[in-house]
C-alpha cells in the first residue's frame, strides 16, 4: 500500500490477482517484496516490466500483472497495449 499510494481496497484487489501470476514472473515479485526492487528488461511479446513502467507510467504491480495478461493472453493484451490503455 505505501510503497504504491494504493487504498485498502485496490491494495486487496492487486494481492489477489498477483495470487495467480505465471509462475515464470514470482521471482520478480518476490524480489519486490523483499527489496523494493522494480527492475527487469526480459522481454515478452516485446514488452518488459521497465518498458511498461517507462512507456505507460505503470507501478509495479500493474507492469507485472499486464506482463502476465501478455504472457496468457499474447494476442488480446498485445493488441489492447498497441491501440493504447485507456
């Protein structure tokens, strides 16, 4: 909640979801967890944590939870971030 000025609320809605991540992304939060570290260029699909946090002005959470809709959803997420989050 501090690290990302979240509520209560959206702090309890972002654990759940990070609940389910892929697997290939835990070493990434929990480095997070541990450090605060948000630091990674591996690419999937094009996209890394640094290049979401970067280029869309996400937190961390949400770079991590959009890198795991591109890795289960390549087609659908890609698309989504090309035309532009709203």
């Amino acid at each position: 909640m501090e690290r990302q000025g979240s509520s209560k609320k959206d702090a309890k809605l972002i654990a759940q979801n990070l609940k389910n991540i892929d697997s290939c992304l835990l070493p990434l939060l929990n480095k997070w967890l541990e450090t605060g570290e948000a630091n990674n260029n591996v690419l999937y699909y094009g996209y890394s944590l640094n290049s979401l946090m970067d280029k869309y002005e996400m937190y961390f959470t949400g770079a991590l939870l959009t890198l795991d809709w591109i890795i289960k959803d390549p087609a659908t997420a890609c698309k989504a971030l090309a035309e532009g989050i709203q």
